[in-house]
C-alpha cells in the first residue's frame, strides 16, 4: 500500500533544533508535531501494521539549508507525530523499514511523505 500527504510548511531542521533549550525543544516538537498531524488527517491516512518506508521530497524556498539538516530533523518529528496518533505502531527497527530523502527548490515549501508498506 501506498500513501502520501504533503505538510505545506518547511518542518524545522536539526540544526534548529539542536540550538534549543531542552524546555523549548520539546514545546516546538509538540507543536510541529500538531502540525504534521494536522496534514497527515487531512489525508485521511490509513493505519498500517507492517514495517513502513518513508520517502520523504522537500520542497524548499533556496538552497540555504545543507540537505542533511532539513531532513533528519523533520523526518524525527513527522515519524514521531504518525506514531502518536497510531499511523504507524512505532518508530523502531520492526516497524520502519527504510528511508529515502530528496529535495528541490520551489515557490511553496513543503514536505511530501511518502510511506510504503507490503
């Protein structure tokens, strides 16, 4: 089965993250958390029981995030949002089977998941 939603804002990258205090990280992991949420209901995603691959594709306004910070920040807090409201049944090695990343500039920034099951 395959299912994708898109978040229509530019998720927070690990460098932004890792300036926080620990008070305001887990504030703004809640929030955008919601957020991810919010976009993955919207979709009317469908729960899944077997190990997921994740895509995710970023769509960002300049190059003047490096690629490995957009991604790893974001894709902690979209898999961890789709556990909490039981998407996906956990965030561990018998339930996410994989990753990929790829990004792109655009106009509109934004996040398409991508999640891949069977």
């Amino acid at each position: 089965m395959v299912q994708r939603f898109v978040i229509e804002a530019s998720l927070p990258g690990a460098n932004q993250l890792r300036e926080m205090s620990p008070f305001i990280y887990a504030r703004a992991k809640k929030t955008w958390g919601g957020v991810v949420a919010l976009y993955a209901r919207r979709a009317q995603l469908k729960p899944v029981e077997g190990p997921v691959y994740f895509e995710f594709h970023f769509l960002e306004k300049d190059k003047r995030r490096d690629p490995d910070n957009m991604f790893s920040g974001a894709a902690k807090i979209a898999v961890d949002a789709l556990k909490e409201i039981g998407i996906i049944p956990g965030d561990g090695w018998k339930h996410v089977s994989g990753y990929s990343f790829s990004w792109e500039v655009s106009k509109t920034p934004g996040v398409v998941v991508t999640m891949r099951t069977g």
